[in-house]
C-alpha cells in the first residue's frame, strides 16, 4: 500500500499586537457644592448710598440690626448643602422558596404565592380580553359585510346605469359561464369516438 501524501504545509501569518483600549474604565464623579458668596453691593434692595452709611455708622443699634437682618436674608438665598449618606448595600432574606423535584437532587427556586396568583391572574386576564375583542371584532366585520355589500352592490348598479353600460356580472355568474364554455368544449357527440 502506497503512503498517503500529505498536502505541503502553509506558513501562518505573522502575529502582530493588538492595541488596547485608549480610553480607560469611566469613573463617577460626585457633586461639589461651592458657597457662592452674596456681598451686600450685589443685593440691589441692600445697596445704599454712602450718606446712609455715614448716618448708620452713628446709629450702633440700628447697625446691629441691619446685620442681623441681612444675614437672616442671605441666609435665606443659599442652599445649603444636604448631607448624602454613603451608599451601603443592604443584605436583604432571600424571598425565593425552594421545591425539591421528586426522584432527584435539585432543588428549583420558586417565587411566593402572592406573586404567582398576581402572574396567573394578569395573564388569564389579558389571553381572556384578547380573545374577546378578536371574536367581538370578527363579528362586528361579518355584521358590517352583510349591510355594506348590498349597498356598494347597489351604488354600484345606478352609477353603471348612469354612465349608460351593463353593470358588471358578479363573482358567481363569471364562474357560471366559465363552467359553461368549459363543458360545451368537452361534449362528445354521438356516433364520434
């Protein structure tokens, strides 16, 4: 027995280094809140001229109360910042019940009762609506074909009679005739074989 030949041998392509990717994993930034600072000369209700400063500035007690009054209004245009809890996560029971298949070792979880009646529930509940509209569409066509057929039939016959021509022979009678041309062609008469 002769050897087999073997088919000659092709050389592989070079291998060649795939890059990686050029951007790196993206990364969340949280919020910075930065207090804007609110000066008395960019309050235009707060702005005054200097002879009113001049006069306050003899006034001790009135000057105390414009501070108060401005902080209690600069106060009440910032927001302060809320305080955000760091995000934990929280190990919750599992709500999955399992149920042993019989003549086997697993075990297959299962979803609570009020979770398969609702699932149930909802499901019947749409097959049973869905297939009440198609049977209630359906007959609701049928009734609407048997009022509006006779009455294109008709529409159809005055404006062929209006135009001055035959009005056109119906599905059935086309098929008659047909029938008719067909059998008259098919005859044998007697005497010929």
């Amino acid at each position: 027995m002769d050897p087999i030949p073997l088919p000659p041998t092709i050389p592989l392509a070079p291998k060649f280094k795939i890059p990686g990717p050029a951007l790196g994993m993206p990364e969340p930034l949280m919020p910075k809140w930065e207090l804007i600072p609110v000066y008395k000369e960019d309050v235009p209700a707060l702005a005054e001229t200097k002879e009113t400063e001049e006069k306050k500035e003899n006034e001790d007690e009135s000057e105390e109360l414009d501070r108060a009054r401005l902080l209690d209004e600069v106060g009440a245009m910032t927001t302060p910042m809320p305080s955000i809890p760091p995000w934990e996560p929280q190990q919750t029971e599992s709500i999955m019940e399992t149920v042993e298949v019989p003549f086997t070792n697993f075990e297959v979880p299962v979803p609570p009762k009020e979770i398969l009646v609702t699932a149930v529930t909802t499901a019947g509940t749409a097959a049973v609506v869905s297939v009440g509209a198609t049977m209630a569409a359906g007959k609701a066509f049928e009734q609407v074909t048997k009022v509006a057929k006779p009455a294109i039939k008709f529409l159809l016959k005055k404006l062929a009679s209006i135009r001055g021509k035959e009005p056109a022979p119906t599905w059935g009678r086309e098929r008659l005739k047909e029938s008719r041309r067909n059998k008259q062609g098919k005859k044998v008469r007697k005497g010929e074989y």
